[in-house]
C-alpha cells in the first residue's frame, strides 16, 4: 500500500489521533496527555536527552490505556487503588505490538500497572522496559490521585511513601518527591491542552506517519470489528481502480490515502447503530450518516484537501442524490468517484452477523443498476466488471494478513491470561 506522503507535522497528527480517541471516551485522552506530561519530566529527570526516545516515550505514554476502550475497565482505573486491571493493559499492548508503530515500546503498556516488587523480578524483560513501565505507572497514578480536587500533593507523597519498594521503585518515589518536582507540573490543565510538544524533537518519517494514520482504522475495531476490514477493502478496491485508470502515481496515492480515513468518523456512531442486525429506521440512518461530518472534524482542516474531500465525499452521486452535500457530477472528481464505487462493492462483498458476503452476480447486477440510473461512474463500473475477479482477488490477498493479526491477538489475549 502506498504511502500517506503530504506534509503533516507531529503536532497536527497528534490532534488528528487525539480526535479519533476523544470520540470513544474523552476522559482517557485527557488522562493520557496529562500522565504524558508527568512521565516525560520524570524521565528527563532521569537524564534522557535522546530527542526520538522522549517523543515515542511520550506517544505511548499518551496511549497507554487505549486497551480500556476494548475492555470497558475506564470507570475502574480511573480510581487510584485498582485491581485486575491486566486486561486493559493486555490488550493495550496487543494493540500497539500489532497495529502501531510502537512495537518496540508495548511492553510499557503491558506492564504499567505492575507493582515494581512483581516487575523487578521478571527477567524475560529488559531494564529500559521495567524503568519506563514504572514511570508511566507512578505518572499515572499521580494523575489519578492529584486530579481530585478533595485531593492534596501532601496527601498524594503519603501514599506514593507507603508504596516504596513495593508498588513503586524506591529511586522513582525519590525522584517525584524532590522539592519543587510537583510545581514543575502545575503548566498543564485538566485536558492536558498544554502538552509540550517539544519532547517529540524530531519529526516522524512518512512511514511512521502513514503507520499512524493506518491505526487510526484500527481504533474503530473497538466499536466495529466489520468497519476494519471494510476499510481495507475499500482502500485496495480503489487503489486496482485507480492503478486501471493510469492515474498518475501522486494522485493514486491521494486516493489510497483518502480511502484509508473515508470511515474513521464511525468511531463516533454508538455500536448498537453500526452492528444493528437489519435495515436501519430513519432515525437511526440519520445518525449513521453523522460519521461524515464527525470524519471532517476529526481531520480539523489539517488533512491535504484533496485527501479529504476524497474521504469526506464517497456517498455522494452523480444525481445529486448522495449525502452530506448533494453534490452532483459535474463537482465529483475521479478519485471521489473511483472511492464511492469501491465503498459499495466493499459493503456489498463484506460479511456481517446478520449476512453473508455477496456472491459476484448480485453485486455486479447492484452496480450496473446504480449506474443505469447515473447515481456512479459508468467507466468506473465498466473497469470493476471487466477485472472484478483480478481485483477481488488481490483486495483478498491485502485482506488475509489483517485477519490473520486479529487471530494472533486473540490467540496472545488468551496466553497471556
């Protein structure tokens, strides 16, 4: 697949994630961005300098709960005593190992809530690893304790002393319990909107940016397993159509890139809307079709405009009859098209709970209709039926290895419980 390769900074990404996050639960991501601020002064404190280290440091700290948006465990952590709390922190790891460009640093995740009497004694796992996990652990809870407001820094010291040698490593509760430390905190507010973003030094590549981007759709599996695979069908679909129309290779790239987001403002739509098991009422599609303008917010203009009026516009028609804007086709570029065809195909070839994949006919015969009646493209759907089987084929091949990474975390979930 190719790359998302328009400029984009760090910061601007960041808000793009932080977005998609904020419409699962925003209490996690605020909490995330304000333990991110905590640790990276504790391990600057510590002596790091390495500009990539503290920014990936600081990006896995920001996400080191997104495994309770899976598990449902938001209410629990967020009370500074908890217990069982491995199940966030499993599939939080299995996220990030599986679909992040934070292989390296899941096993922060994993570990950040182990108790350094049980951490230290765990030789399958490096000291660098141990050090950061129980800095995000005492970040943590220092957030979660000082954010009461019934709660003082007094009262917070206490307990991080009585946790010494047993839930915290002695030289980490030293360090947070130096004069003035506390104080040096005191610059980020209750929704974290004054992270310093200076700890990310360099910027990240293309690939660390489109890796980013990519796992963004994965985030919408904790709503929608079935809107994944959609997307990753949808996105390849339009790169065989694009690649059939000799597109030159900068656009086709827009196309892929505008196809990999078109949905990821069905984080936002409630589960019992998206995994309904049937025709949707009225009401209901009127809240469906909210996933557009929720899309268009989570971008925040800082997408390439012509990535998202690709993204933003796949239910549009050619009639004028398509949504949110009513466009018509004289408005409608390739690209925007060439993704309206390949998202029917996809919902249409996709599996749900409550049916079975279409055969080739029906969904043939569903296109030719659609484009009978100059709701979509009538090259585009000329190119499909000529190459259907080709391109079904390849978006099976690109399909099988995300598949295969759902398999494998739910085969680790299990060994690791």
């Amino acid at each position: 697949m190719l790359q998302y390769t328009e400029p984009i900074d760090n910061k601007s990404l960041f808000e793009i994630i932080r977005r998609t996050c904020n419409c699962v639960d925003p209490r996690l991501m605020d909490h995330g961005l304000r333990v991110a601020y905590i640790a990276a002064q504790i391990l600057k404190k510590t002596g790091e300098n390495d500009v990539n280290k503290l920014r990936d440091f600081c990006l896995v700290t920001v996400l080191h709960d997104i495994g309770a948006y899976k598990t449902e465990e938001i209410s629990k952590m967020l009370l500074f005593e908890t217990q069982n709390m491995w199940e966030h922190s499993m599939y939080g790891y299995l996220f990030l190992k599986y679909f992040s460009p934070l292989e390296k640093l899941s096993p922060v995740v994993l570990y950040h809530h182990t108790p350094w009497e049980e951490l230290a004694g765990i030789n399958e796992i490096d000291e660098e690893t141990k050090r950061y996990a129980q800095i995000v652990h005492i970040a943590d809870r220092i957030d979660v304790f000082t954010t009461k407001r019934s709660n003082t820094w007094e009262a917070c010291a206490l307990k991080l002393r009585e946790g010494r040698d047993r839930r915290f490593a002695s030289w980490l509760v030293d360090l947070v319990l130096e004069p003035g430390f506390y104080y040096a905190l005191q610059s980020i507010d209750a929704q974290g909107n004054n992270f310093d973003f200076t700890t990310w030094g360099s910027p990240l590549t293309q690939e660390q940016i489109t890796d980013y981007l990519k796992m963004l759709i994965y985030i919408i599996d904790f709503r929608s397993r079935h809107t994944v695979t959609h997307t990753i069908t949808t996105t390849n679909i339009s790169y065989e159509l694009g690649r059939r129309m000799n597109l030159d290779s900068d656009y086709l790239d827009k196309i892929v890139c505008g196809a990999l987001l078109h949905d990821v403002g069905k984080v936002g739509v409630p589960v019992e809307i998206l995994e309904y098991p049937g025709r949707l009422s009225p009401q209901a599609m009127n809240v469906m079709r909210k996933h557009v303008d929720i899309t268009g917010e989570i971008f925040g203009g800082e997408i390439d405009e012509t990535i998202q009026n690709i993204a933003l516009r796949h239910h549009e028609k050619l009639d004028g009859s398509g949504y949110p804007l009513g466009l018509t086709a004289s408005e409608l570029t390739v690209g925007e098209r060439i993704v309206a065809v390949a998202d029917i195909v996809s919902a249409l070839t996709g599996t749900r709970s409550y049916k079975d994949a279409y055969p080739k006919e029906r969904v043939l015969s569903i296109v030719s209709e659609q484009k009978d009646l100059g709701k979509i493209d009538s090259n585009i759907v000329d190119i499909l039926i000529k190459d259907y089987d080709e391109i079904m084929a390849s978006t099976r091949l690109v399909c099988q290895p995300v598949l295969d990474k759902y398999e494998n975390i739910q085969k680790d979930f299990q060994k690791l419980l």
